[in-house]
C-alpha cells in the first residue's frame, strides 16, 4: 500500500502498521522513518499525535534524547492535544532531559507535568498511582540526584563544608 498506493485512505495506517511491525522486529531506524513519514506528510490530523508518541519511543531505544524533547515539545504545543498525552508528552520529555544531564530543565519538566495535573478537572486528571504519575515523581526523584551529583566537593576542608552545606 506505501510503495504504491500513495493516495490511498489505507496509506497512514498502513504506514503506522509497518513502525509497529519493525519495533517488534527491533528494527528502530525503519520504525523511526514510517513514524517520521506520517508526522510529516500529515502533520494536523489528529491521529498523527499516535506517531509522535511511537516515534519518541523508537528513538529512546535508540538513545535519541535530543530528539525526543524537540518532538515533545511538538506535541505539547499541539492545540487538539487531550490532558493525558499532555502528561505523556511532559514526562518523556523531562525523562529524556534527565538523560541529557540537563537537571534543571528535567525537574522543572517533572514539576510542571505533576502541578497541571493537580489543576486538571476530575474527570481528566490522572490519579496518584497513574502511570505517568509515577513515572514523574520517580523521575523528579532522578532529576534532583542528577543534581545533587553535579554539585562537587572541593579541597580545602572549608570549601567542603560550603559544598556540603549547598547539597
């Protein structure tokens, strides 16, 4: 249907189908490109948003965090973007800014994602032990060790102290 039905209605789907079937088959770079083709050529529909998700994915295994938060950060600004992959989209972007070593940013990311949640309606919000949740309070948890590790202990004795006292 890709190679030659272009047109066809059956072209994303089919497109979407043939990323899931090269994750499974571990193969990222062919997932990332049929993820990629559907962002590109059809960027406002609504089911794109599924690509954006299985894209950031495909390129976690692939140690894509750079691009992980640039695609997040797409998602985000998305106007027809629903509150739960809101929450998704922050977590995996904070998560991929904690590998990055970017802390700061990572915790802010984490701290935003669990006050939105917070000031959702209770018909939306995500509950306490909610997946994404979860993953935000332990990756807050990554994020301040991140920093805390960042901070050095430095000779003389009284510098240490200063450092210690700072961490």
């Amino acid at each position: 249907i890709v190679k030659y039905f272009p047109e066809s209605r059956f072209f994303m789907p089919a497109l979407f189908n043939m990323g899931l079937a090269n994750e499974k088959l571990e193969r990222w770079e062919p997932a990332a490109a049929s993820y990629r083709a559907i962002i590109d050529r059809f960027p406002t529909k609504q089911d794109t948003k599924d690509a954006y998700f299985r894209l950031a994915h495909v390129q976690e295994k692939i140690g894509q965090h750079r691009e992980i938060v640039e695609l997040m950060t797409e998602v985000m600004l998305r106007p027809d973007i629903e509150h739960f992959d809101r929450m998704e989209a922050h977590v995996r972007r904070a998560t991929a800014l904690t590998e990055l070593g970017e802390f700061e940013q990572a915790k802010n990311g984490f701290v935003t994602m669990l006050q939105l949640n917070r000031e959702a309606a209770p018909g939306t919000r995500l509950e306490p032990n909610a997946e994404f949740v979860v993953k935000a309070e332990f990756g807050l948890g990554r994020a301040l060790h991140g920093q805390v590790l960042d901070i050095p202990l430095v000779l003389p004795t009284e510098k240490m102290g200063e450092d210690l006292q700072t961490k």
